[in-house]
C-alpha cells in the first residue's frame, strides 16, 4: 500500500499552500523515502505540515541575500552557536530547509539527526516569490513548533520582517510580536533572549 496520499482540494487553496502536486506524509515515512533513494538531495521538496511540497524555485538574487545573510550571522555569533543555510530541520509534522538556520552545538552533534526545535535560535527565510508562503504557513509551521525568532528577509518590499514571541501550539499558531526594518535600518540579531549584535539591513538586500 503506498504511503502516499493526494491532497484535498480544499486544502490546495488555503492561504500560502501552493498549488502544485503535494502527498502526505509523517515525518518517519518521509525519513524512510530518504533513507531508501526514493527522494535524493536532487529532489526540489520539503516536508511541511505533514505535505510533501515542491520548493520554490531561487533567482539569483534570492542566493545572494541567502549567502550574505548566513555569512553577516555567522560573523557575530558566539560560542556554542553555528549557521547552516538550506539544510532541514526536523518538526513534529515538518521537516522545512530554511534559507538559514543558527543552531546551538557543533555541527559533529547532528550526524545523525537533525536539528530539532530546541537547537534552533532563529530561522530565516528569504523571500520574493515565496513570500505569501514564508509569511503565513512557514510562520505558523514555526510558531507552533516554538522556533524563538523567525526572520523574512523581504526581497520585494526591501525590508527584514522579525517575528518574536510564538505561542506553540494554538488553535491558529503565529507570533506576537512583529517589528520591521528598513533597508537603512540595523536588525538586531536576539539569541536566547539576549542581543548579540546589530547587522545593516542593506547588507542583506542585493
């Protein structure tokens, strides 16, 4: 019996859902497609909220910002912390690849898992296509798993959105706090409650 099932279509149409072909899974089955060459690296797909969705394609300019984002993070983090850039995270229903994650440890830790919500002080998206998806059914995704700080680095409108404050789960989960930056603004970078540093937004803009 395959594990696979197609979405409903009502589901194709809720806010931030994409509209291409999207199965359900459970973290574990999705895990196994993995382990058994089913899905490669090469595949262009995430899991999230229990669907296997295809990722967004990147345009030059969404590479840059993502590389310069991880780079100016990677720049200002203490000890006891490192940054990855597109790499999955495992959630009790998803298993997103942000454009950027700071996870706490060492890289050597996670050999063989993935980060978890635990390890995470921030995920960041970058969006310009994807930002309809990346504000409304990533930040919930990541407010319901209590990820503490969620960035966009909003492309299209030239700014850095920062979510603080999650309410787990929740009937409709999403943050409490949301401040914007500027492109002539500094963001400042929060890790377990406390700022370690300010980065210029214009250096994440392309």
């Amino acid at each position: 019996m395959s594990v696979l099932t197609p979405l409903a279509p009502r589901l194709q149409q809720a806010v931030g859902v994409p509209n291409d072909f999207i199965w359900r899974l459970r973290v574990e089955q999705y895990h196994e497609m993995i382990r058994t060459g089913i899905l490669t690296e090469d595949d262009p797909v995430e899991l999230l909220d229990g669907w296997l969705v295809m990722k967004m394609p990147k345009k030059t300019a969404h590479s840059f910002a993502t590389q310069q984002t991880r780079v100016r993070l990677e720049a200002i983090l203490p000890l006891g912390w490192f940054a990855n850039s597109q790499e999955p995270v495992t959630l009790d229903t998803s298993e997103p690849e942000p454009d950027v994650s700071v996870v706490r440890g060492e890289r050597r830790q996670y050999l063989e898992c993935h980060p978890g919500p635990r390890d995470i002080g921030m995920l960041v998206e970058v969006a310009d296509s994807s930002l309809e998806r990346d504000r409304s059914w990533k930040k919930q995704i990541y407010a319901r798993a209590n990820v503490p700080v969620y960035w966009i680095v909003n492309l299209p409108e030239k700014q850095v959105e920062v979510y603080s404050e999650p309410t787990g789960v929740a009937e409709e989960p999403d943050y409490r706090q949301c401040r914007q930056f500027a492109a002539t603004d500094e963001v400042p970078v929060v890790l377990d409650g406390k700022e370690i540093g300010r980065i210029a937004v214009n250096e994440l803009l392309p």
